[in-house]
C-alpha cells in the first residue's frame, strides 16, 4: 500500500489559482488511477479529476475547464491546478490512488481549500 501527502492547500479570492501536489511514497508505476476528491463541511465526498497511469483524465462537469490534473512519474506526484476558484470549490481536497493488483485504495489527509467571495 502506497502512501500519499497532499500540499499546496490555503486561502484564496475568488478568481485565483491553487496547485496541490499529492507525494506518492513507493513507485508511482505501481498505482493505475490517481484522484482527487473534495468534501465540503456537512457534504458527501465528490470526486473531482483522476488520471490513470496512461494519462487518461476525467473531471466532474463543475470544474472542466478550470481545473487539471496531471502526474509526474519522476517526482512520484500527482497535481491539481485549479484556476478561477468560487467560494464553492471550499472544501478540504484528498488525493486517492487505486492500485488493482491488489484491490486497494489509500488516500491522503487532505489539504483544505478555502476560497473567498
């Protein structure tokens, strides 16, 4: 099981831009798809971006366009760039790998993201 470390969390007007980076501990070779999720105060978790291990994304409708998600396999880290953030992208953000092999999800601690109007 792979552990992850997210940063890059903070405080920001609407408008503005954020990258959290999600640190992969062990061999990022080893995880097929990468996400990010965000739960917002009182909300259920969402799914926000993955990306597998050929590079294939996929967004939830309310932030394509705005947010990416991208992997660097030499840095065994994860990304998401988030532009043009709304006081509704608040939340705290958690990175999540899924390795088939073995069936598992690990996920991070979470970075919380907070965006003023």
């Amino acid at each position: 099981q792979v552990q992850l470390v997210e940063s890059g969390g903070g405080l920001v007007q609407a408008g503005g831009s954020l990258r959290l980076s999600c640190a992969v501990s062990g061999s990022i070779f080893s995880i097929d798809v990468m996400g990010w999720y965000r739960q917002a105060l009182g909300k259920q978790r969402e799914l926000v971006a993955t990306i597998t291990s050929g590079g294939k994304t996929n967004y939830v409708d309310s932030v394509k366009g705005r947010f990416t998600i991208s992997r660097d396999n030499a840095k065994n880290t994860v990304y998401l760039q988030m532009n043009n953030l709304k006081p509704e992208d608040t939340a705290v953000y958690l990175c999540s790998a899924v390795q088939l092999s073995n069936g598992k999800r690990s996920w991070g601690q979470g970075t919380q993201v907070t965006v003023s109007s």
